[in-house]
C-alpha cells in the first residue's frame, strides 16, 4: 500500500529568499519515516491563483495526501483557503467548529490580552465548505482537513512551531495508517579518496546485486581534489523496518568489499576507503 | 522589462527531507536582488519523466528562465539533462565544446589525479542538441544552457559551491540584463507586544497608503504569548533604488506612526512598538 504526498509551500518570502524552507524538509523527513512518499515539493507566493492551481495540478496527478503550509493567519496575504476554495469549487464559509476555537484560544490568554474576535480573527474560521478544523495546539490559526476527488488536502500553518504540534497530533497518524506500515530505512558510509565519476560503476553494480535498495552519492566537494569526502546514502523501503535494514547493511558490507577490491580509479593512497559510518 | 524564473530542483535527496534546500533559497534572493522574480520553485526526484513534466510545465507558464539544480554529474541517478531532453525533444549528443572542458578539467589534476574520460566522465558532455555548456569553475560538471520556446533554460550542479560559482559569472547578468535594471529593496521592522490579528489592520492601511510597497507579518511566536516578537516585512521593486528604497522607508515610518496612536488591540505595556531596525 503506497502512501503519496505532495507538499506546497504558500508564501513570497519564499520566492524572493528570505526564509529557508525548513518546513518542507521536516515534513518530508516525517512523511518519509512514517512510511509515505513524498513526489513534489512545491513553493508559491501569496497569491490566490497560483495556490489554486498547485492544487489542482497535485490532486490531477491523484495524490494522496496534499499538505499547504503557511497563508492560514490573520493577514491579508493569507490567502491559502482562498486558493483551496477555487480549486475545489468549495466555497468559504464560517465554520462553527473552527471559530469555537480560535475563540478558545483567545479566552485562554489572561486579561490583557483577551482580545475581541475582529474580522481578521474570524477569518481564521472562514474555511472551505465540508472541511474539517484541526486544533492547533500553540497557536490560533487551525488546520485545516477537506477532501476532494480522494485526496486529503491538509493546510497546516506556516509557523515551524504550529505546523509541528499539528502534524505530530494528527496529521502523522493519518500518513502512517495510509502507507500501511512501511517501513524506510537509511544509512550513510563516506569514503574518502576515490571521485564520483570512478564510482559510478561501482554504484550500478551495488544496485543491480542489491535489489530494494537506493544509493545516491553526494560529493562534499569538487572531484579531483585530495582528499575530499563523498556520501554513500543508501535507503530501502520495506514492508518491515527490520527487512530494509538488513538490505542497507548488505549493500553497504557490498560496497565496502568492492572498495577494497577496486584499483582503477582509485588514487593510490592506502586504506580507501578510509571512512566509514553505519 | 519583467524577467520571471522558475527554479526546479533536481534530487531524491530532497523528496526524503535528507535535504535542506538552502539552493533555492540562495537562487531566490540572487534573482531577487538582480531584480527578477521568481515566480515558483519545485522539487522533484531523480526521475526523468518528472523531470520532463516539471520543464515543459514551467515552459508552458511562458517564463523567462527555468534555472534547474542538480543532476548533472557523472552517476546514474543524474538525469536532469535527460529530463530536459524529453521535455524539449532536442536529442542527448555529445557536445564537443563540453567534451573539452570536463577533459581540461581532469588535466588540470595533478598525476596521481589524471583520470581517463571512462563514460561516466563522458556522460558530463553529453547534452541536449543545441546546448551551449557553462564552464564550471570549481567541478567537473558544466552547466548548461538551452533555448526552447522562448525560455531560457538553464542546469547548474546540485553541489552549493559550483551552482555560486556558475550563477556568480555568467548567470547574473543575464538575469541583470533581462529584467532591464529594475531594483528590488527589503527592509523590515520589529514589534513587540501586539498580536498579528490586531495588526492585519494596520498593514492594510499602510499597504493602502504606500502603493508599491509591500508589507508582510512573520510572527516569531504564538500569538497571546506576552512579549512575542512580529517581523513587519517592507519590500518594494522599482525602476531604480533610490526610489525603492524611498517608498520602503516611508510605508516604515508610516507604519510607526499609526502603531504611535493606536491603542486598540495593544496591550498596556508602554512604549509599542518596542523594536525597530532599518
């Protein structure tokens, strides 16, 4: 049972440079971890449009799962729901559910700051028809769960914090039960003093004797310079977490006999591979 | 003169959360500056049909520049420039201009270092008919650039320092020259001790009053939380500087007087806003 997901990231900060997505990369590590497949990784500005056609484009290529952040908030350019209404022909409405708890939210601060619920407050409760509120643990603005032609669009918040506690209470759960248990494994060995061109082969025959198992090398720097380090990253993606394991052990044991093996390519500085790390 | 880009990035690496993007982000604020605009970023895989839809589609959006990153080395799973082949039609030969510099690149290395051209060497001059290559200052693998259909598109490697390198001496001035001088200018303030709810108001007015610029809210915390800091992003693009510069700090100052006299939705510590930068 395959799990897919595409995530969208709503905001110009994004597009003009001045934030590094950092949601993006958690969430596909968790997603990844809990089973599921990550298959885009999309960023937009605040911009209606552009948000409605990610996500119409997303559940076109009939994904499971499409995660937003960001564009849930008070502000004018939160226009997330905005976008996930026009795609899906759902329109925006108050939502009863929702609105308890951004007003929630707001009578837990203490007095000074129990503020009144102002049109950009009550925003955060104008959601796509038939959606769901998801409570959002540390901040004000929910998230957000309505489904379309079988996928599960899920608007998370754009604040790290928010969008965590929200995933790992909810979301997290749903990826899991969806990828049906499965399990992904990853390891790294670096080796030293053999550029990646001279290893190429040697990754294509690792691969072809070790079916299941992924290996991608990441130069840490340019080739030909002495001494500098390359990433073996092997991953597997098994029904058990035991099984991909034991397939990345084995490949990685392969790869090291084979190092040990190989003289073409390799400058003749001894013990190459020098480093290793399981 | 507009000049609109859109990034793709090229790697499983990425999809899994292994990953930080800090390429796109640098891409981003490189274009930014130049005073082009980047109007979407992706990530896709290794994977040569994604690759294909993710350049044809960005084509479609009739953008100046597709800047891809990542998947030109010398492994198996580098498949960008078989992406853009399929995307574009225009056939992998290999090009003897490219041929020349991943061949003078291995001379350069010294003895123990001179490696012979093996086909994965090859497979770096192996490029779309049509192809002008990039020189690559500090790898092995040139970029690339193809015109297809209006767009620009262009290949750099994934590894961070010959992606700078390649962008810093030819790249930026195309962007430079194609968005025809425009300037793009950022400043931000910092305010404590109002919740973002309260100030949606205040940056419409603002936005409202100071045409051309644009005004976003980066809270730092949780709303309600007393003392929470809020980033009030000012950003404005303009024929020159001077004057872009000019709108951003008036629509600041603007800003600072209306939060002076505003007391709805601000707390009663004295002296909001607490934190400004220029």
């Amino acid at each position: 049972m395959a799990c897919s997901v595409e995530i969208i990231c709503v905001g110009n900060e994004l597009l003009i440079g001045k934030t590094l997505n950092t949601n993006a990369q958690w969430l596909a590590d968790q997603i990844t971890r809990l089973g599921g497949k990550v298959t885009r990784i999309i960023e937009v500005g605040d911009d209606v449009q552009e948000i409605a056609s990610v996500v119409k484009e997303a559940v076109r290529r009939e994904v499971d799962f499409v995660i937003t952040s960001g564009g849930l908030g008070p502000t004018f350019d939160d226009k997330t729901l905005q976008g996930i209404s026009k795609a899906t022909g759902k329109r925006l409405k108050l939502n009863p559910e929702a609105l308890r708890l951004v007003r929630d939210r707001y009578k837990e601060m203490s007095p000074p700051k129990r503020l009144r619920l102002t049109k950009p407050r009550v925003k955060m409760a104008i959601l796509p028809e038939g959606s769901s509120p998801i409570p959002n643990p540390v901040g004000t603005a929910p998230g957000v769960l309505v489904e379309y032609r079988g996928a599960r669009l899920i608007s998370l918040p754009g604040v790290p914090k928010e969008l965590k506690a929200i995933f790992e209470r909810i979301i997290a759960e749903m990826i899991r039960r969806k990828s049906g248990g499965v399990a992904f494994y990853e390891s790294s060995m670096v080796v030293r003093g053999i550029v990646e061109s001279a290893l190429s082969p040697l990754i294509d025959r690792v691969m072809r004797r070790n079916r299941g198992v992924y290996v991608k090398s990441h130069p840490k720097g340019g080739e030909g310079r002495g001494g500098a380090l390359i990433e073996l990253h092997f991953s597997s993606t098994e029904k058990d977490r035991e099984k991909a394991r034991e397939r990345v052990i084995k490949a990685i044991i392969d790869m090291a006999r084979i190092l040990g093996k190989t003289r073409s390519g390799l400058p003749r500085n001894p013990g190459c591979p020098s480093l290793f790390s399981f």
